[in-house]
C-alpha cells in the first residue's frame, strides 16, 4: 500500500539522498542496428569502469501513449539508455557536462544519422524505499514517463495518481521518480512479464506528457 503521508512531501524519506541517473535517448536508422549494438555494448563497459557508475541498461522502444491512445509515430525515440550512479557527482566529474553520450562516432556512419539527448537526473523518490545502497529491483521492461510542468498540481498528480496507480498493477516492482531540471520529471516504472494496457490518464492541463513502454536488451552491473 502507499504511504500518501510520506508522499505528500517532495523530499526522499528513509534513505541518502543524491542518487543520480544517466539518461540517453537515441534514434538510430534500423540499416545501423547490427552496428549500434555491439558498439554499444563496449561503450556501456567502459563506462561501467568509472567510479561511482553502478549499473548500464539499454531498452528498446515497444510503444508510446500519449492522450489515451497508443502512438506508432515517432513519439519516444528508438533506445533509451540509463546509468545509475551513486551520486550526481559523477555527471561533473568524468561524465561530465561536456559528454554528449556517444563517446566516440560509430564507424562509417554518416554525420547526423545517429541522434541522441542526454539529461542528467537526480532522484527525487523510490518506491520500495530500499536503501541507496542497494541497487534497485530491475524488470524486463520499464515504464517510462516524461512529463514537463511544476506547481502543486503537477507534484499532486505525480504523488497521488500517477504513482499509485503504477504500483497497483500486476507485475510492477517498483518505481523510481528524478528530476532532469526546468520543470522536467522522469518516472520509471520496473515490469516484470508482459507490459500491462494504458497507463493512467495525464490530465491535458497539466502539460505535456509521454508515456513510453521499452523492453530491456542489456544490463550490466559493475564490478564491486
């Protein structure tokens, strides 16, 4: 059951606070995929070396919702990729501001065919509320959602509508919520087995959203 006492504030309770998130979104021609994979799995071990990187995941688009209905269109991009840090003191340090998230060009590509974004989050909640020390509980599949706005009513809506419905539904491990900056938040809902139907409703006054269902094609945890 959740604590909406505990949620009412917008502070993390019971555990350190300062968890950072890597986030990278890339859209890639579908011709490079035999190349963007293991290109990319070489750069998640190199940065799996860094101190203070804890876990490199990457996901692949299954669908987007936005306004109710299940988009086909290119509303999320094609991969996400996430690193968890232990702090945000990492993205100023050798993942710092300055890296776009592509490391080094992949080969023989042409200039632009590859897009990517990177936000640089910080934690803000978790449900379980387990330790930061731990690493938290990853599904097959994340529920993903974008949602720009500020003020009570968009805290409220995250606090009281947006979270619980997500950790009622069947096959929902848990759930992480950060803050990218300019009033951007992220959730990220963990899912295990098949992805369950629409996500709850963003109400239209509150400002964009998108919901984005993706399915886990790496983990990789380092080294102790």
């Amino acid at each position: 059951m959740v604590d909406h006492t505990a949620m009412s504030r917008f502070e993390p309770d019971g555990f350190p606070t300062g968890a950072g998130l890597l986030h990278l979104r890339s859209d890639v021609p579908e011709a490079l995929d035999g190349a963007f994979t293991p290109w990319c799995d070489r750069h998640h071990d190199e940065f799996l070396r860094v101190p203070g990187v804890r876990r490199a995941r990457r996901f692949e688009l299954c669908g987007s919702f936005v306004g109710g209905d299940v988009e086909t269109g290119r509303q999320a991009s094609r991969f996400l990729t996430v690193y968890d840090l232990k702090h945000t003191r990492v993205l100023s340090g050798e993942l710092g501001a300055g890296h776009g998230g592509l490391p080094t060009p992949l080969p023989a590509v042409p200039v632009g065919a590859v897009v990517s974004a990177r936000l640089d989050c910080h934690e803000i909640r978790r449900w379980p509320n387990v330790s930061a020390g731990r690493l938290f509980p990853a599904g097959d599949k994340v529920l993903h959602l974008t949602a720009h706005g500020s003020g009570r009513a968009m805290e409220r809506w995250l606090h009281e509508e947006a979270v619980a419905d997500l950790l009622r539904t069947p096959g929902a491990l848990g759930l992480r919520w950060f803050a990218a900056g300019e009033g951007l938040h992220i959730l990220l809902c963990e899912v295990s087995g098949p992805m369950w139907p629409l996500p709850p409703h963003v109400p239209h006054d509150l400002g964009p959203a998108v919901w984005s269902g993706y399915r886990q094609v790496f983990l990789s945890d380092a080294e102790d």
